[in-house]
C-alpha cells in the first residue's frame, strides 16, 4: 500500500538523476558511474517519502547505510548496463 505512494517519487527521482548524469557527464562518467547515481538517488527518495509518511526525520539516520549499499547495487546496474550496451552496439 505505502510502497504504491512512493513509486512515483522513486522512479522519476532516479531515472531523473541518472538521465541528467548521462547527458552530462557521458562517457567521462561510466555506467557505472551513472548506476551509482541512480542508486544513491533512489535511496534518498525512498527515505524522504518514509520520513513524509511516518512524520519522523529519523528515518534519515538510515541513509548513510543506504548509500553504502546503493554502491554496490548501483555499480552491478552499471556493469550490466555496459554489458548489455557493448552487446548491442555489436548487433548494429
């Protein structure tokens, strides 16, 4: 139930986050990179939104923990990301 009121949130936080890092920074910055962005992102929105819902800011006390994991979740994103690209652009 809660998790359908921060889908929008999350989504359009990280997406928006790792679009803007691509334009940007691409191909200065690697997947990896902008997977890490993406993570970190992800994770701070959904803290904010559980912070909006429960009406405690101590929620955020959670998210250096967060960003550690987004790290290592946001970096396997990355590496699959340029997995699946160098794949790609070599059926072109």
């Amino acid at each position: 139930h809660r998790d359908l009121h921060s889908f929008p949130t999350r989504r359009s936080s990280d997406l928006s986050a790792m679009l803007l890092a691509y334009r940007l920074f691409y191909p200065r910055l690697s997947f990896i990179g902008i997977g890490v962005i993406g993570a970190v992102f992800h994770n701070a929105a959904q803290v904010a939104v559980a912070s909006v819902i429960l009406f405690n800011t101590g929620v955020f006390l959670y998210l250096p923990v967060l960003i550690i994991i987004s790290i290592f979740s946001g970096g396997f994103t990355g590496i699959s990301s340029h997995f699946i690209n160098t794949s790609l652009l070599r059926k072109e």
